[in-house]
C-alpha cells in the first residue's frame, strides 16, 4: 500500500504505523514512542495539521489530509 496508514490510542498518541511509513522515513518501529509523525513532518505544517488532528480526534472523524514528510534521505 503506497499510503501511510497508523492507529491512535484514546490519548491521542500514534500507534502501529504500516511497513511504509518506516520504509520512507527510515524510523525504527522499536522506538515509537506515539509521536513519530511531529518528528518527521515539515516544520511549516505541523500547526495547520495540529488543528486538523484536534478536530478529528475530538469529534471522531477521520483525518484525511497531506504533510510534508521527511523521507531517509532527508528530503520532503
């Protein structure tokens, strides 16, 4: 599957990312920590995506958008 799929626990934390998300950004799935996605995404989206995210999260929707995402080689 070419998208990165994840699971988010009742805190809000990420969990459980597909094999792409760590085959793009080259993190080891042994040191999640529930917010992989704030170190890997651009600086410059990371607000707009936070409002997106309270707003799913709080109302139960799904979260559909697009970020910037720092891939291995360092680039977006």
């Amino acid at each position: 599957m070419p998208n990165i799929v994840f699971l988010v626990v009742d805190s809000g934390a990420t969990w459980q990312f597909n094999r792409r998300f760590y085959e793009l950004t080259g993190l080891n799935p042994a040191e999640e920590d529930g917010f992989f996605p704030r170190v890997v995404t651009h600086e410059d989206d990371i607000a707009t995506h936070d409002v997106q995210w309270v707003n799913a999260f709080q109302n139960h929707l799904p979260l559909i958008g697009e970020v910037r995402v720092r891939a291995d080689d360092g680039e977006y």
